[in-house]
C-alpha cells in the first residue's frame, strides 16, 4: 500500500489491504489482530506505523518524496503468509523461455541483482 500519509482511514485500508478494521482488531479473512488504542486515531483513521508492527509488515517512508509503502503482513514477523510465487518467465542462457513454474514442488532460491 502506498500512501502520502502515516494515517489512513479504513476504507482505504481495507480496499488497498484486504485488511478490515472491526472491534476485534484488523481482519483479514479468519485472521484478526488485536489493534492497540493508540493504533487508532480519535478521527477514526489507522496509524500505519502501529499496524506494521501488529502486523509484522515492513513499513517504508521515503522522505524525499514524502511517501509511505506498507508491505505485506507476515503474521508472525518471521514468514510470508503463504510461499506462492508469481509467475516469471525470463530466457535461460541459450535464450529459450523458461518459467518458473517449472520447478514447482521444488525448493528454489530468487537471487535479484542490479548494476544501479
């Protein structure tokens, strides 16, 4: 979730995230977490930076720009919530396409570089 503000109102947290504000805490299909009161503002808005570590998301702000970036939850602060990976289709080293998918049922090892 991007955003340019540390404080969201839950609408906007629920369309952006599939997170639902509800007495119990913020939902998200069976899984609810407890939300402090000071998570929550007196406007009725959601503090990011409260969530993100209810949540066990990463939370991002980029000054510059004066930006926020919510990352996905991880539950438990120590894995992602499922281990499905997007489909990527990238040309092996004789140039044949080759998919990820492939190796499904397999352990794999995503290492991403950039010269920049």
């Amino acid at each position: 979730m991007l955003t340019t503000s540390l404080e969201v109102d839950i609408e906007t947290l629920a369309r952006e995230t599939g997170w639902t504000v509800k007495p119990e805490g913020a939902c998200r299909g069976e899984v609810c977490v407890p939300l402090p009161a000071d998570v929550r503002t007196d406007d009725g808005r959601i503090r990011l930076d409260g969530l993100a570590e209810r949540l066990g998301a990463p939370l991002v702000h980029d000054e510059q720009r004066g930006m926020w970036a919510l990352g996905p939850a991880t539950h438990n602060g120590r894995a992602l919530p499922t281990a499905h990976a997007a489909e990527l289709e990238v040309p092996d080293v004789d140039g044949n396409p080759f998919r990820l998918s492939s190796l499904r049922g397999t352990k794999v090892l995503l290492l991403a570089w950039a010269s920049w």
